[in-house]
C-alpha cells in the first residue's frame, strides 16, 4: 500500500463524502476507502443529522486513521446538494472524489482517477462505470454505462471533447464515480439549488470541453430500497414505472424546473465566460426550447398540435430532450 506522499509530482487526492442514516452500509464502504492502492490524501466526511449510529460510527472510525480525516454534523439536515457543496469546500487537495455512503470503492480507484486527470491536463471531470449489485452485493449483470442506455454517438462526442450537447439532453453523470480538479469550484461554487451536485459539476465542465468518461468500473454501485437516487435497471418495469412517476407529476411543474436550470446554467456561464464560441448557439437554443416546452398551451388540441409541429419540423426535441420528450410535452406533465 502506497501513498501519494511518496510521489512528490502526483496529484494530491481527497474524498468528499455526505452521509445520512447510513449505517447500514457505511462500514464496507468505510472499509474499501481505506483499501485503495493509492491512499487519499485527505477525507472530509459531512454527515447530515444522522439518527442511526452513523455519527458515532464515523467518530470512532475517524479517531483510528492516520490520515487526516474532517468530520462534521450538520444540525438542522441541509439536503445532498448544500451536504455536498460543503464538503468539497473541506478538501485542499488537486482532485476531489466523490463519495456515497452506501457503495463499495474498487482498490484501483483512485490510481485509474489520478493517472488519467495527470494524462490529461484540460480534464476538469472524469467519471466511470461502475457494477450495479443488491444490497447484498449480488452482481445484477448490469453496469451503470448500460443502466443509462449510453448510446455509441454519445460515447463519440464526449470522446471528441464534445459533451455539452450530450449533458443538454440528459444527465450521464453519476457522482458516486466522479472526481473533479479542484479549480473548478472557482466556476461552481455555489452549487445551483435546482442542480444535483454532480450533474451541475459536470455540465460546468463540459462547457469547458473539460469533460471525460472512463469505461472501467471503479465502484460496486449498490442499489437498495433506502437509495436516495439509484439507478434503475433496464425493462419494462423501469419504463412503466417512470410512467408513472411522470404523470403523477403537477402540471408544468418539471418543463418550468427546466427552464430555471437553463437559466441558472447560463448566468453562472455569463458570469465566467468560459465556454468556447463554439457553444453560444447551442446554449442559446436549449434556452429558446426549454422557454418553448415551459409555455405551452394549456387546451389540449392546441398543445398537442404546438409539439406535433415542432417535433416533425425542426431536431429540438432530439437534441434537447431524451425520450418520450413529445409525449410528455402533450401531456403537459
């Protein structure tokens, strides 16, 4: 086992990793931290108002490492994205791994990460595949690049330094593999409250062409009933069931949370100037589309003619909306 404090010029590595009510799992995964061939170089650990042992597990695990580890409760509970904003901001290292507290890290992780942020200097974020297994850890046959339906042209354009127009139709990310360089909070901070954290960390940097997947596996991605976000398993039961979650949805709701994020993705762009020109129109049009879907008529023939329309005469709804985009618009969910 070997640290980066044996190698000078490397990159320094920390984890920033949010718990809560975690107890459950949070040992194992406590466990493959420290299992690394490349240890952390520090840990700062954010658990939110956990009730269930987790606090104090963390205390007595933290109180027997030699590395330095920051541990911090918060009171009242903040919620991921505000857990996570903090915890990042704990870390003075180059890179910043982030980290659930229900997985299991592969021993590799770190070294894979570290090696290919130094291979490649521009890379602001990197994330990988990972297995999805049960809660007992049961291997479901399935990775996370499969669960998402990664299509060969999305893996294209993200290879090719193009991933904005990727991430404008859809998150790819998930931030249980991610690790971003530390400058990009420069941009980031503070997160967007209607982000996620890790999906307003990656469009950030893929704005910035500084965007890259990795297909290896770096984690066990465990999927169980207490999963804040899992990832669901590829079938027909998937399909239905997010059906259903669409339409039990309030009217406009989500085509109006959209548009905010759009909004919210083009001040903070506007307040760095970072992405290429190459981008401008892109971004431009995302907006104009996402302003088009969160004003659509409330009479049904009207609205569905309106997306008829748009859907048969101009690419927006490909470009900017993943499937069932049309459907869903005519609906009006």
């Amino acid at each position: 086992m070997s640290t980066s404090e044996s190698l000078p010029s490397a990159l320094t590595c920390g984890i920033a990793m949010c718990t809560c009510n975690g107890v459950t799992y949070l040992r194992r995964q406590l466990d493959s931290l420290l299992s690394q061939e490349y240890l952390p170089d520090q840990i700062a650990i954010f658990d939110d108002a956990s009730d269930d042992g987790s606090w104090e597990l963390l205390q007595d695990w933290a109180a027997k490492q030699s590395i330095p580890i920051k541990l911090h409760q918060n009171r009242p509970r903040l919620g991921v994205v505000k857990n996570f904003e903090a915890a990042v901001q704990a870390l003075q290292t180059d890179l910043i791994f982030l980290c659930d507290q229900d997985d299991v890290w592969l021993p590799e992780k770190i070294k894979i990460l570290r090696d290919l942020f130094a291979a490649n200097p521009s890379v602001a974020l990197i994330h990988t595949n990972a297995r999805l297994v049960g809660a007992d850890e049961t291997d479901l046959n399935v990775s996370l690049f499969e669960a998402l339906g990664l299509t060969a042209q999305e893996r294209a354009q993200v290879a090719a330094g193009d991933a904005l127009p990727v991430l404008c139709r859809r998150n790819i990310v998930t931030g249980a593999t991610a690790a971003f360089r530390r400058e990009l909070l420069h941009v980031a901070l503070p997160f967007s409250p209607n982000w996620l954290h890790d999906e307003w960390l990656a469009i950030l940097a893929s704005a910035q062409s500084g965007f890259l997947l990795h297909d290896g596996n770096t984690i066990l991605y465990r999927q169980h009933a207490g999963n804040v976000i899992g990832m669901a398993v590829p079938g027909i039961a998937c399909t239905l069931s997010r059906l259903e979650s669409v339409l039990a949805l309030p009217r406009r709701k989500f085509q109006r949370m959209r548009l905010q994020r759009v909004d919210d993705l083009l001040q903070r762009l506007g307040q760095h100037e970072i992405y290429p020109a190459s981008y401008a129109q892109t971004l431009t049009e995302w907006h104009q589309f996402s302003e088009f879907r969160a004003t659509l008529p409330e009479n049904f023939v009207i609205r569905m003619f309106v997306v008829l329309k748009n859907s048969l005469f101009s690419n927006q709804y490909q470009r900017f909306s993943r499937g069932g985009g049309v459907l869903r618009d005519i609906l009006n969910r």
